[in-house]
C-alpha cells in the first residue's frame, strides 16, 4: 500500500512537470512565433526530438520529487513549511536566493562536469543536438543530465527551511529561465543582460553564447562561478541564429517554387 502511494505521488509529480513544461514552453514558442516569424521554420523535426527528450526528462524528474513530497506529507521529511510565520518574514526572499544560489552551483559543477568529452558525448550531446536550441529545448536531457537536475531541489529541501509558496516560486524561475535562455531571443530588457546587472545575471544572451561556442558559460542564473572560473564568454546577440532562420526559409520557399513549377504542364 506503501509503495503504491509513492508510486502514484512519483506519476503526479511527473504529470504536473510535463504539463507545466508543455505550457511554459508552448507559450514561449507562441511569443517566438509573434515576434520573430520564421525563427523556427525548418527546425519541426529537431522540436519534435526536443519535445519527447523532454517529457522522459519529466518522468525521471517527477520521481525524487513525488517521493519526497509523499514523506513530507507522511513523515515529514523534509524542511517545508506552511505557515509563514514559522520563520521570520525577512527570511522568505533570502530562502528563495539561497536555493538560487545552491542550485546555481550544483548546475555550474555538474555542466561543467557533462562537458568531459566522454560524458559529453554519453550524455550531454543530447541536448546540443539543438542547433539552434528552441522554446522546446529547456528540458531535452539525455536520461544521466536529467538524472543530476532532477535530484538538487529535492535535496535542498532535505536541509534549507522554505516556505512551500517560495518554493513555487524557485520552480517557477527555474521554469522561466531555462525556457527563456533556450528560446534564440532576448525577452528581457536590455539592463539585465547589457548593464552592471547583466554582468551577474544570466539571461538568453550569455546562455546562447555556450550552445554557439560548445563551452564557457556553465552556469544556470548567476554568472559568478564563470567569473570566478575563467570560464565567462561574455554574451552574444543572435545575429547568428537569425541569420539561420533567413536561409532556412529561402530553401523553403525555394523548395516551394520548385515543387510548384514541377507540377506544371507546360
């Protein structure tokens, strides 16, 4: 009876990271599609791949998730809290930096770790199969990288007091962020990627910069291991991969025209 209500918590937690997957991603792929047409014309096969390595991604990630959110209930296992006042309000935003900052790390090391040739090419090729990377790509994991994303908030859970709406929070910028910097656009102004706080935080630009070069630039939200690391490639402008979505329309409507006029009886 035990295991069959981990199981069903483990499957709820995979549905609802699909799902909240499908929609951010959908509706990051329709602001794409409203503000730079064509971006994505040509890339159906690669959205397609992005979007099943993706949904694997959920089901793995929903495990660690579903069994812990069944022992907070149960057993109360972990450090989440309900009432806001268990802990003073000053220390619900410095919970959801702290989390930042943790997983911010655990992401640069493990990245870093993924760019080894061998793991590389075992498990994190999956993911730079993306080229460009879509809307679509912000989960597309070989099973081994969904494996060390899937186990960091759970386990900070473990050990840092949170309040469960902050937590939401923590997944909801996880969500965001890792859409957004995958989606071949800057959504966010241009303070936050050009200024003094673009040298810190990480947006599209500096993230994009990594799928261009295929290393530098590790991190997740914050640019302070990179900087620290010598591993920071400064950011770029999607020149490239607007460029690439020209071409891949003038091979359409070439492809087009050639289909046209082959159907004609002259």
């Amino acid at each position: 009876m035990i295991a069959l209500a981990i199981v069903a918590s483990a499957l709820a937690m995979s549905a609802i990271v699909g799902v909240r997957y499908l929609l951010v991603s959908g509706v990051f792929a329709a602001a794409t599609r409203a503000r730079h047409p064509g971006l994505y014309d040509g890339l159906s096969p690669q959205i397609r791949r992005e979007i099943g390595w993706s949904l694997a991604s959920a089901l793995i990630y929903g495990v660690p998730a579903g069994v812990l959110a069944w022992g907070w209930q149960e057993h109360g296992w972990t450090r989440i809290y309900r009432d806001v006042h268990a802990y003073p309000l000053w220390y619900l935003p410095l919970s959801v930096l702290l989390y930042l900052v943790a997983h911010d790390t655990w992401f640069y090391w493990t990245h870093r770790w993924m760019h080894l040739p061998r793991v590389f090419r075992i498990a994190h090729a999956v993911h730079h199969d993306s080229r460009p990377p879509t809307a679509w790509a912000a989960m597309a994991f070989h099973p081994i990288e969904a494996v060390t994303g899937a186990v960091i908030i759970p386990l900070l859970t473990l050990g840092i007091p949170i309040h469960i709406g902050a937590l939401g929070l923590v997944l909801g910028i996880m969500t965001v962020m890792g859409v957004t910097n995958h989606m071949g656009w800057e959504i966010f102004p241009r303070f936050m990627w050009a200024g003094r706080l673009g040298g810190w935080v990480i947006t599209a630009s500096h993230h994009q910069r990594h799928h261009d070069l295929y290393r530098g630039n590790y991190g997740l939200y914050f640019r302070f291991w990179d900087r620290l690391c010598g591993t920071d490639k400064g950011v770029g402008d999607f020149a490239r991969a607007h460029a690439q979505a020209r071409r891949r329309r003038r091979r359409g409507d070439g492809a087009a025209l050639l289909l046209v006029g082959g159907g004609r009886d002259d």
